[in-house]
C-alpha cells in the first residue's frame, strides 16, 4: 500500500475536529503528517506544528503560502486536509487544488452557496481530486444498509426518516467554548444546527438509499432566547419516485449526545441503525422477526466487511468510520484498482450546501416546498 | 370498594377490543358484566352474551332497546362499556347518558365533530358521566412524567415528540380481517392513522405536559396504493406559551408493533418513554448521567404509584394501564372520595375529534396551520 | 367457560401475594373469589374479607373449619388458592385435597421435604388436584422457548443458564417490612433465596427444556451480617443427557429488582430471555443474525399464541402470566378437552421441595455433588 | 510527544492480533513501526515486512537475530510488540529483556507457569521494561469504575460477576481456520477458553476492584466432543477480605460475539459494564434509579477522561482501548511525568498465568479450592 504525504489547514491547539482527522489519517497507516498551518495566529501555528512532530519548515501561517511552498517541494504533500471553520473550507480548497493537491474537506463543504460555487468552477483546473468527510457514512453497517436497500432487500422505498439529537446547545453558548461560538456565528457557520448535523443526517438519508430530492419544506428553529442561528430543524422531502424523507435535527434535546439514526421503510422491510452503537443494524421484514445484523458478522454483507477491520463482538467506532473515509480517499489517489464508489466529492459537497440553503430558503417563506 | 354493574355495547365475538375492556373491567374487580348488546345481529349478540356468562334477559340486540330495559330493572347496569366501531360511538353514548347510565367509551369520541358536538349537547340534559379511554394514560410512568413536568422537573417544555408507529396496514387490508377493513373505512372510522393512532399520540402529548394547542399543520398520506384514508401522518403543533409538538403516526412503518413513543424535552431537563417497555421512564437533566426511573421503585412518584398493583421488575403491561381507567372510572362512578385527576371526559373527547378535523382540514389546505 | 367458585387462605391486609393471585385469579373472568381465611387472626380475616367483598358467613378464621364448612355447602368453593408462608402450605394443601377442594398453592409446594412427602401421601386419597403456581411458566414466551426446544430447533441442549437477582435484601431485614421477615425466617420460609426465587429459576429452566437433573452442587451464602437464611447461591446442575445447568439467585446484587433470565445453549442455536421485558425472546442461529421473535407476532409459535391475549406490540406482564396458570387450572377442573401439558402439580412440587433440600445438604457438605 | 521505534514478532499475513497491535500502535502516533519477525518462514516475514513497509534490512526470520540486531544499531527499535501464538512469548520476551528493549506482549504472558517464572527471573537482569496487553483495562468506562470502586462509591465489595461469552468455536474447529487451530492446540495455547478469554475476565475483575484472590475453585469443560482444551470454564473466587468472585467464560455460547460482562455488587451500589457497548457504565445506589454514565459526558472521572479521545455520543471502541495501552506505554518508556497506575506489567502477567494453572489444578482435582 502507497503511504502518502499529508499537509492540514486549521486543528490547532483546542481545536476538536482537527484532531479526529489526524487519528482518523493514521488508523490504517496510509498517511503521515508532514506539513501544516495549523491555525492563522502564526505563535499558536507553529506550537501546535511542533506538538505535532511537524518540522519547523513546514509549519505554516498563511494557508496560501502552504499550498505554494508543498507544491513546489520534490516531497510535498500528496494531500491537504482542511479542518477549519465552515466559511474557510472553499478559499483553502480553491488554493491547494489550484497547486494540484488533493483536498479532503471537513463538511460542509462551504459555508454560502457562492463558495460551493466557485470552489467547483475552481475545481475544473486542477487535476487534483476533493474528497468530502461525511464521516458518517464510513460506518460498516451503513454500508451494510446502502448494499441491502440496492440489492431490493426492502422493496420500493416509501419513508426515510433521519434524525440526528444533540444537547451540547441547550443553553446560551458559553463565550469560553470555542466549538460553541464559532458554530453558533452565522457568519463563520453558514448555518446552525442545519448546516452542522442535518447536512450529515441529509447525507446519510441519500447515501443509504440512493434517493434523489424534488422538493424539501423546512423550519429552522431557534429554540433557545438571543441564538442567532437555529438550533432545532424540520425538514420534509419530496424524492423522486414518491418517497418521502423527515429529517429532524436538534442541539437542544437534553439527554442526546450524538444520537444519528436512520429509519428506512420499504414495501417489504425496514432498516433501523444508531450511531452511538453502530455495529449493529435492525432489519426487519414484513411478518417476520427482527433481525441483529452485526458487524463482521456472517450476516454481513461484502461491502461492509471491506470496511471493517476487526471481528464481531469487539466494537468499532466513530474514528474507524472516519479512517475509512481517509483509506478510500488514499486508494483513490493512489489509483487503486479497486473502485471506490463510496466516496464522497464536489457533487456530494455542493447538494449538502445546496440542501442548507434550501431549508433556509424554505424556512423563511413559511415551509413553502423548494428544489435545492 | 363498591362494585359496579356493567354493560358492553360491541364487543362481540371476533372483535378486539371489546376483550380487552372486559379484561380491564374485571383486573381490579371493580365492575360485573351483566349485560350487552354485543353485535347488532341477534344470532351473534345472543352467542356472544352466553359466551361471556350473560344471562339471555339481559343480551340484546338492539342499544336503545337496551339502554331503555337496563335503565327500567331495579338491579340495572351502572355503566355501559361502548366498544363499537368509531362512527356509533356517538349514538348510543347519547342513548345511555339520556338513560342515565354512565358510558366509558373507548377513542376516539366520535367519528366526525358534529357527531362529538351532538353529544355534548345531549350529555347537558345527564346526569351521567361519561369517560373516555386513552388507556396508555393508565400507566404508571405515564402518571410519573406528568407529575414531574407539573412539578417543573424539566423546566419550562420546549419541544414534545410524541410518535406511534405500526406496520399491521403495511399491505392493501385484507378483506376478511375485520379490524383492518373497518379502520380503512372512512365512513366507520372518521379518519385513518390519525383517527386511530393519532389521536393517541396527541392525547397523551397533552396528558403529560398539560400544553395546550395554539395552532397545528398536519400532512395526512395514504402510503399504500389504493387506501382510502391516510396510512402516514405528520403533524406540527404551536402550543400556547411557545413550546413546540410534533407527531408522527404510521401503520405502514414496518418492523413497529405498537411502537408508541414520548419523548418531552424542557430547558432543564427531558423525558423519555416506550409503551412497549413501559415500566421504564428515562429522565436526563443537563449535564447529568441519564436516570432510569421505574415502576414500583423508590423513584417513583405517588402519582405513579396509586396506579401501582405490583412491585419493581414485575412488569405491568398494557391491560393493567387499561384497568387503571375502570379502576377510576369506578371511583368516579362510587363518588369515592379521591378526585381522579386523571380521568377524561367529553371535553378531552371533544379536543380528539377536533384534533383529527383540523388534521384533515389542514392536509387539504396544503399543510397551512389551522386552529382547533 | 365455566366459571368456578374460589376461595383463599392467607392474603389478608398487609400481604402481598395474595393480591397478585386475586387479580390473576379475575383476569379471565374464570373464577370468582366467594371465601376465605385470609388470616389467622379472626379480626384481620373478617376485615379483609369485608373489603374484599366476601360475604361474612364464608369469612373464616381457621383454614380446617373453612375446608369442612366449605365442603358441606351446595355452594361451596370448586377450588382454593394457598397463599401464606411457606410452611402453612402443606397442612393447609392437605386438608382442602381431605376435603376434596381443589388446591392451587404458591411455590414452593411446601417449607421442608417431611411436609412434601406428608402432602403427597395425603393426595392419594383424594380426587382433587393440586396445582403449583411457578407463575413464569406462563408467559407467552416461555412457552415459545419450551415449543423451540422441543421442536430439535436448538439442536442438543448443552448449556443452560438461569439467574434471578433482586436487591430488596441488599440491608439487614426491616423488622416492619412483613414480607422480608417471613422470608428470612428459616421457619417459616424453609429456606432463603433458594426457596423464594431459586426454586422459581430451577423449575423454569426444567420447563423450557424438559432436563432432568443427575445431581448438583451448591453453595449457598448469606452476604448481610446476621441474616439467617441464604440470600446469595450458586448451583451447578448435571443434567441427563449431559447438559449442565447453572443458576445464580441473588437478593442482595444491587440494581436488580426482578431480573429473571433464562439462556439455553444448544448445539444448533440459543434462547434468551428476560423477565423484565418478557414479550421478547431472543433466538440465534449459529453463524446467523440474532432474531428478535415477539409475542403475539407472526413468528410466535401456536403453544405461545394459546396464552396470548392482545395483539404484538401491546405488552402483557407478570399478572397475565399469572393469570395464564389460574386459566389452565380452571380448564383442568372443568375437565376442558384442552390437556394443558404446562400444567404443574405435586410431581413437580416435590421436585422444587427436594431441590431446595438437595442445596442446602450440598452447601453444608462443602458444595458436594448430591442427587435430589 | 516522543515518537517511538516499534518492531514486532508475529503478526505476519493471515494472523489477526498482530493487525490489531498495529492499529493500536498507530492511534496516538507515538510509535512508528520500523522492524519486525512476522513469520518464523522466512519467505512469509519479508513478504508480510514488505507489505507493511518495513524496509528488508529490518525484517528478520529469526526473533533472536532480531533481537540483537536491533539492539546494535543506533536507530534501533525502542520497544517490541510480541503477537505469536502463546507459547513462544516468554522466550521472546526473554531475548529482547536482554537485548536492553522494551516488551509489549500480548496475554497471557506465557504459556506455562515454567515460562513465567523463567521469563521474571530473566527480566531482573534487564533495565527495559515488560509491559501487558490485557486491552480491556483500556476502555474509558472501565477506568472510570475502577475509579468509583477506589473512591468507595460502592462500599464494601460483596460479589464480583465477570463473564466472557463466545460461540466461535462452537462447532468443531476447521483446520484451515489458523486462529481456531492453535487456540485449541494445548502445545500453542496452554489452555482452552480459560487462557483465551478466561485470563481477561479474572485480569479485569481485579483490575476494577482491587481484589487480591486467596483461593478458587474451577470447572473447566469441553462442550465440544473431541477438543483437546476446555471450550467452557466457571470459576468461584474467595477474596481477601470476604469478597466473592464468578467468572464464566464459554466459546460455545451461540449468539454471544465477544460478550463480555462485569458487575460488580458493593454493599451501597453496583456498576455493571458490556464490553461491546462499551461507552456506557450503569451505576445504581441501593434505592435509586440506575444512571447511564456515558463516557465523555460530565458524569465521567478524571480517570476516564484521561483516555478519552473524543466527545460523548461518538462511540470509541476496541482500537481505541487498546491503542491507551499503547500510549501509556510510550508515557512510561518515554519517562513521562504522569504516573500510569493502570500499566501491566510482569506481576499481572505472572498472576493470569498462575490464575489458569491453578484453574487447571482445581478442575482436575474435582474442583477443590485451591491457591494461586
């Protein structure tokens, strides 16, 4: 196996989503850190670079610099990943797959629909690939899900039910916590609640089932006083064929940690899956008995054993889920033979943009029904 | 304890839900079924009373008929158990509270609003009572989650998720299945899921947290291809004071029994609760591990345990919450000295069948937000 | 259905067994409770059958004159349930069957095998029948289990595994607390966890799979300072055949009310189930996904279905169990074409009398192997 | 952070635990792999060094040319992970103890008790350190009840219950199956389930209490006919102290993955865990609701957020528990100020061996309680 270069913009000291993807890159050993600008304060970029065993040459401030100076090394990085605010993603994208550096992007893929925009013009240039981290969809046993509801386990698809329950939101945010300020600031967000996890929940809804959306009706909340994003989100969708998808999306639900579940109903079965224990998958045809389907199980299908790295019983969790999606990433760099249809890019970056603005857009006419 | 002499309207051989009530009646043995018109036709309603131990003279036919030569014997029925389908509820209702004979009627109250407004009105003219069955309010941690919203566990409510969830109509009814085919009728049942399900969804949405509805929208679905009333529903509630309701009901949701969930989240705190593993209530508070309260347990309030029969980790199930009902219906009926707080009458009734009218006008009228 | 007259020693004011034989003697309407000595003192029996409805001239004070007086009318009790502490049951068992009443008795048959032995010597001569109420029999799905296992779908059994927890005997005894003083009275309950609740996991894990045992080994503890009977024990089981079984009873493991579990191990696939959440049992090919098979569900087999009342998804719990036992008598007694093979009577007493035996002799003898 | 040198013995193609040292080597980045004997065939180890990226130069065939190599080159390996197959870990061990580099070794620590000792005496001529894999210590919930027992949370202890389910080898083992072969091959393993699975369990029930053990008594069994090793084990611990502990292990038990359990029963509360939902602990006070501590969640100890990576309600799993061995190993090779009490070492290691040895001891002397 080819083990590549990676450079990362942002997941700076107290960052949060920075370090999971530096786990996620080494779990199955296909990439090693070498580069970084690690934040934009040039003091904090350069501590955080040496924690990380960055040498000082490589340690950056300005992410345009980075991309410049990596492209321009015999031992520049194959890939960047980019791990900071939402509003962020698409200038940085826009500079590495200009220097011809692969980019793995935290979702959402931008904050604005103008951002998604020019990243993808942008991205005509290059010959370099963007790969989108809806870490999700990692998980075996969503894998497990998408290969049954292709195969015709569950008949014609008719409801699809999304939620994904926080309650990290359910009081004023704390000025202290920056994971709380930055995502609850429209302008470096894009988006509250919707843009922070219903663009996951959305996801996974279409990757699962393959389902593409007519229409959506929204209502964005903002459940708790003075928040000026929302915090609480209803969306309906319309999907071609006549299903029907709901998706519900909350940071105030006190009790939910990161409670993600899928429901997907057919005319002859049903899948159920919950991500805070996600090595298992309920599947349960019409007048029969529920069945546990496990990871690594016999029950389970190829396409999640080519995920799964372990035997049954011994738990995988979030960070496996989310090193899959950096392993397919370095196979599909790398060329691997073996095609990844799984993995995620500028399309799937611009619908999960194009989704937020809709529910926005929706919202604000009284939940009128939109196309993205 | 005083013990009632009962009557049963419905109910007769090959029906459901007339067994149930029977059961009900007799678990705490607070009433004697001593009479009935179990079936409109004369063979069947004789059969069923010998069946059920009903002495000839007093099974009949005919509910006016009965209703009069109960009300006439010395040793008459005290109440009358009204089992029927949805759309006689009202008529014989007002043939036995004009009798004066006290009516415990299973939900919803009537099949249509005037039938509801109709009965109201001739109930004036009683001095009977009359009690409405939404038996899941009979159980124990369902009293439990009441009492601690009312002692402002949870704080001020934010957001209810009430959901009921079946898959029995997953197919086209089956036109030798009596429960299915009258369910689907509209002329019989006023409505379909939402008639049968939503209302109690709705009821114990209300039960629990005692908000009262502003404003609902409700989208009504017919998943199944060539059914008559809507299989699917979902429903926005504005409740006064600024909380939020949502309800999901469906009978097409394969792999749900009787899947009937409520999940109550307040600015401090939240509930949570299963009807199919019912003697657990899961209550959070910000920041705290999750509780696991249960019945018969020192962490059960008094309103739980004065509907208690047994201890923790014995489980009580649907047919005791049921009983509960009878149990206070009894009291009510005896004048016992304890104010059943709990009991519902004609005005909780009326808010059901207004509830399902304003689901239906709503749907029609794209889904806008209709009052009561 | 013919309906039977019932009468009742012990279960006055204060008890609480009583009560739960009442309620399920009512559930199905089979019995009808018209005597009773419900307690020794003449004061308590005579209020107790007050409230309980029982007419004052069949109030009793003394179980002998109550069997003789009761056998004289022509109205007299078809049956009576034996309800006190456990070393009543056998006098009292005795002079009904003299009187040629039927008997239904609490577990476990009697306090000390003498009395076993007495009692069944003492029904040789009578033609009424004695019935044992180890209740957990009755649910629908024990019965499944039983049904699976003897249908071979398990394969040869090789494991089984029971255990009953409770914590309620976590402190030294309340004195006030009558339950927990009869029941750690060696005299008068002739045994400490074993007898109360071992008795129960012993019988059940012989009903589902029919083992017979070869011999055991037992230690028995008492974990609280000062309690003189056992509330911790650990048996191992050689059954025939040469499965093994192993029960853990405990009434000091915190965090456990009633938490009664059966595991069957066989050759080809298992059984779990757990008293709390009855309505569920979990069966597992090997090398397949665990089924989930439900009670009432189409995949409920036709000895479960025969117990079950109301439809999947509605659940049933500890009283319809119950009330499952009292049915099956009442059908024995009316001489019902329906052989109720699940019926448990003096045979099976005595083995619950002799396995309690069989404990203690082998826990005095350092855990030996004894045969029952 | 120092970044470490790792070599590993064993682990080539086709092994399982060596992949998943590799995986738990790489989480944290504190050890690059640069060295290794995967396979005793030298055809096998290069191809196996060749895929993992070892350079040729520092593959070997032979663990004691490596172990002297290694130790004379400047770059040397700082530490070697040991993942044969149990009966070659003490010489192994042995040879790099006395090369000066540091043991990572996979349990039990030996094979034999011979082995054991052998291996103690040898390390006391060595400065480098020996350090134990037992992987479940690792997890965070485990941590945190550990610390709650040592905090006295639970009062005195009364009852250990560790259980450890399989039903891999339910069947009679395939001879391809290379994990099957040589655990069921006394030569290789030096004992069944017992040293498989059984030394976890006991190491883990120590590990959270603290409990030192004065005798046992053991049952070992071959379920399946013709395994030369035991495939089920029970086990009776007397405590220092007046403790009891239980441990069942079995890889017959259909429908059980790698299930393992611990409660623990103290005189004021319990804690019980499940290793494959492992990020939940619930914790009871004698007369309170039962809490779900969640890890990562506010109610976790300082001692569970020392080894947890990310937020509650995204799963960690088995890599990451046994990725904290790892790093607290590097902590403590590195010389790092934070004292690792959790570390394993020579004593644990020698205690699991002599725990199976005297399991074996006891369960052919009829189960007789004997010394460790």
């Amino acid at each position: 196996m080819t083990r590549l270069k990676l450079g990362m913009v942002g997941g700076g000291q107290g960052a949060f989503i920075g370090g999971v993807h530096r786990i996620a890159a080494r779990i199955d050993g296909r990439f090693d850190l070498v580069a970084g600008a690690f934040a934009s304060d040039a003091a904090r970029a350069h501590a955080s670079a040496a924690e990380l065993g960055v040498a000082p040459d490589r340690s950056y401030a300005d992410f345009r610099e980075m991309a410049k100076a990596e492209a321009a090394r015999e031992d520049g990085i194959d890939a960047v990943s980019i791990v900071t605010p939402n509003h962020l993603h698409g200038p940085i994208a826009e500079a590495f797959l200009a220097a011809g550096i692969h980019v793995i992007c935290d979702k959402p893929m931008t904050a604005t629909l103008e951002q998604a925009n020019a990243l993808i013009k942008a991205a005509e240039g290059s010959n370099a690939s963007f790969f989108l981290t809806h870490n999700y969809t990692g998980y075996p046993m969503i894998r497990q899900a998408r290969q049954m509801v292709a195969n015709g386990d569950l008949g014609d698809i008719r409801i699809v039910q999304a939620q994904y329950l926080q309650d990290w939101l359910s009081e004023p945010a704390d000025p202290d916590n920056k994971q709380a300020t930055w995502r609850t600031d429209p302008a470096q967000a894009g988006g509250g609640a919707i843009g922070d996890i219903g663009t996951h929940a959305y996801n996974l809804a279409g990757f699962v089932t393959g389902l593409k959306t007519k229409v959506l009706s929204a209502t964005l909340s903002s459940v708790v006083a003075g928040r000026s994003v929302d915090d609480d989100a209803r969306v309906s969708l319309q999907y071609e064929g006549g299903a029907t998808g709901h998706i519900w999306v909350s940071q105030v639900a006190i009790g939910n940690e990161n409670n993600l579940t899928l429901a997907v109903y057919g005319a002859k079965a049903s899948l159920y899956w919950e991500q805070e224990n996600p090595n298992v998958l309920r599947f349960t045809k019409l007048g029969e008995a529920p069945q546990l389907i496990t990871r690594g199980s016999g029950a389970a299908h190829p396409a999640a054993e080519a995920v799964t790295r372990i035997p049954a019983g011994h738990p995988e969790g979030y960070l496996e889920a989310f090193a899959t999606l950096y392993h397919e990433a370095a196979d599909a760099i790398s060329g691997s033979a073996e095609a990844h249809s799984a993995v995620l890019g500028l399309k799937d970056g611009l619908e999960g943009v194009k989704f937020v603005d809709a529910c926005q857009r929706s919202s604000t006419e009284s939940s009128s029904w939109v196309t993205l």
